[in-house]
C-alpha cells in the first residue's frame, strides 16, 4: 500500500493502472500531435493557427498527465498550494476554445 495525495492509503494496484493509463494517454497524445503537426504542413494557410492551437491544448493535457504521475496534484510554493494538474487542464481547455474558435471563423468566411 501506499499513500494517496489525500493521505488516504491506496493499493499499489491503482497506481500501477494509474501509471499504465497514464503511459499511454501520454503516448496516444504524442502521436495525435505528430498526425495534427503532419496534417498542418499539408493544409497550412487558414487552418495552421486553428490547428496550432488544438496542438497546444493536446499537449497541455500531456503535461497535466505526466505532472500527476511523478508529482501528484498538489505544488505547494511559498506556502501557497497550486492545484498544477488542474491548471494546466483549464489551459488545454482554453487552448481547445480558441481552436474551436479560429475553425468556426474559417467555416463563416
């Protein structure tokens, strides 16, 4: 057993399947970015900074996983406690916004 972000004790099972679904979130998103970096070469012109900012938004989510496995949750600086897995999901989510934002552009003109 071992102990959970919350201080509760969790089986090693979990953070194994933890540690398992994290790895391939992690890789399932790295190759989407690759296909979304290929595709933005063919398209390119208006489309680039719509998929430039979906890329942003895929890789946030990666950073959010990979900081959740090694570091949990939490940051504490200063005293001040900083949910980052949070925070860098909301930043995918605004990236993901602006995305949806620049394709909806495209499609009215």
């Amino acid at each position: 057993m071992t102990m959970s972000s919350a201080g509760m004790m969790a089986p090693v099972s979990t953070n194994i399947i933890e540690l398992i679904v994290g790895i391939a979130a992690t890789l399932i998103g790295l190759f989407a970015i690759y296909l979304l970096i290929k595709l933005n070469r063919k398209l390119g012109g208006k489309i680039k900074t719509a998929l430039q900012y979906f890329v942003l938004g895929v890789l946030a989510n990666i950073v959010a996983i990979i900081w959740s496995l090694f570091f949990e949750h939490i940051y504490v600086i200063a005293g001040i406690t900083f949910n980052i897995h949070q925070l860098l999901m909301t930043l995918g989510m605004i990236f993901f916004i602006l995305s949806t934002y620049r394709f909806s552009s495209l499609i009215q003109s």
